[in-house]
C-alpha cells in the first residue's frame, strides 16, 4: 500500500507540470498576441488624428506643418512612439489626386497620407516561436480641402 502512494505522488508532480507548462504557454501567447493588437490599433488612432490634424492645416508654434502633424502622432500614441528613434518612423506624404503620384507641397486639393511604418516590437515570451520582432505598420488618408479666403497653406 505505501509503494503505491509514493508511486502517485510523483504521478501528481508529473501531471502538474505536463498542465502548468502548456498553460503558462497559453496565457503568454493570450497576453502576447492582444498587446500586439492593442499597439496596432492605438498606431491607427494616432494617424488618424495626425491626418484630422492635417486637413486643418493648422501648426504649433516653432514647428511646421509636417512636424505638428510628426508631433500630434506621437502625443496619440500613447508615448509607444516617444523620443527621437521613433520620431523618423512618423511619415506625412502629399499625392496629387488625379495620377496619385507622390508631390513635394502640401497644396488643397491634395491626398494628405499619414503613416507609421516599421514600428519593431518584440515579443514579451518567445516559447515557441522565433524571436523575431514583429513589424507593426499603420496608415491613414485623407484629402486637404481648400482654405476659407483663398489662404496659401503654412510651409512644410
């Protein structure tokens, strides 16, 4: 009778650990995967804003246009695209809306476009995957109407 015990109780810690691990597995992947989510979907709200922001045409004093709306994204964001690294990852582009090909001004008329692009983010447990970080995109568009007044648009 006592040789069966002791035989259960190492059958007990053998189970606990062929549970606990896939477990442990799970909720990481759970946690992993929804923070990545959640980082995609705050980049797209921060460029969408930044466009809002760029249909108005307005500035903050000592910037430019493109660097307000460079500046509104990173205040967006929740401050995941805080400090200079990530500043170069915030791109304003200007196509002209009847061939779509990239222009140089930001004239009314114009398809402002706001992104951010190769945003890397590791991962928080890599079990059983590549460690490879994740590359997160996200963008938005928009057209720059016209100024009240016929008002020439602030400098880039």
């Amino acid at each position: 009778m006592r040789a069966r015990s002791r035989k259960q109780r190492g059958n007990a810690f053998l189970e606990m650990a062929f549970v606990i691990l896939p477990l442990f597995a799970i909720l990481f992947a759970i946690t992993d995967f929804g923070f990545a989510i959640f980082i995609k979907n705050t980049f797209m709200h921060a460029v969408r804003e930044g466009v809002r922001f760029a249909v108005t045409y307005r500035t903050f004093g000592g910037y430019g246009h493109d660097d307000s709306i460079k500046h509104v994204v990173q205040s967006q964001a929740m401050g995941m695209l805080g400090g200079s690294a990530n500043y170069g990852k915030i791109h304003v582009r200007y196509y002209n809306p009847a061939t779509f090909a990239e222009v140089p001004e930001n004239n009314p008329g114009n398809i402002v476009e706001v992104s951010v692009e190769n945003f890397s983010w590791g991962w928080m447990a890599p079990l059983w995957r590549t460690s490879t970080p994740l590359n997160i995109s996200a963008r938005s568009s928009d057209r720059m109407e016209s100024l009240p007044g016929g008002i020439s648009p602030p400098p880039r």
